[in-house]
C-alpha cells in the first residue's frame, strides 16, 4: 500500500481518543494517529487524500468504533468494503461491544479483525501493543492504486 505511516481512529468518545493519543505518546510510538469522529467524517477524509508524487497516501490500518453519530461503524464499514480502493485498506473494529451477533456481523461486512476496548489503561496499552506488532511490522498489506 501506498502511503505515508499514520493510523485512522474513527470514534466520536473523547476520552477515548484520547486515552489512545496518551498511550501511543507513552510507548513513543512513532506512528502518528489522525483521527475522524464518525462514518461520514471518515469517507469524506479518504475522499480528500491528496496524491504527492503520484501516490495516494492512505492510512496503514482504521480504527472504526461502532457506536457513533451520522454513520455508525456498520455503516462505515459496509460503505469501505464496496469502495474499490478502500477495501483494502485493513480495518480494526474497536468498540466496547462484546455481542456475538454484533462481532459477527462486522466480519460479514469486511472488517478485518474485532477488538474489545480495554476498560483499563494497562489493557490499553497491551492491546495496542498487540495491534501495531502485528499490523505495523508483521501483516503484509495489500497495495491500493488508483485506477
């Protein structure tokens, strides 16, 4: 893929956003988040990517909560997969919901992996170790070009 590194957190809760700014800052994660608070504001964003010397620089992987305003994460996500450049883009379900219908239906959808929120800290900080080992070194991404 084709980008500059930065992570997309899709979540309107501002604690939460910034529980996640604070735990990429105390582990010095070089890896910079950019952060939309809805579906809507997220298509609007990859919409508004610019090229910069012939490429289009997408995020390395969306943080997509579920629970939001305007267009919720179902939605968002139902709307990445159709889209021809950005269903490639991996997208994490981070939401505090632990339905099984809920969980399954956003892997029906497209998403890539589902994550529990972490109600402490310390989780947090386990978890998004986790997620950026796998996804930032380990995971091999497929490539998006514009057509």
């Amino acid at each position: 893929m084709s980008h500059k590194d930065f992570i997309l957190v899709v979540d309107d809760d501002h604690d939460d956003k910034f529980m996640l700014q604070t735990v990429f800052e105390d582990k010095n994660y070089e890896t910079p988040l950019e952060f939309v608070s809805n579906g809507v504001e997220l298509i609007s964003f990859l919409n508004n990517i610019k090229k910069n010397e012939g490429q289009l620089h997408y995020p390395n992987f969306i943080l997509l909560d579920l629970n939001m305003p305007k267009m919720d994460g179902k939605q968002a996500l139902k709307q990445l997969k159709k889209h021809p450049l950005y269903k490639k883009i991996p997208v994490i379900v981070f939401s505090t919901t632990k339905n099984e219908t809920e969980i399954n239906l956003c892997y029906e959808l497209g998403a890539n992996t589902y994550v529990v929120k972490p109600s402490t800290y310390h989780h947090l900080l386990q978890t998004i170790d986790v997620i950026n080992s796998y996804w930032l070194k380990t995971a091999a991404i497929a490539e998006v070009k514009a057509a």
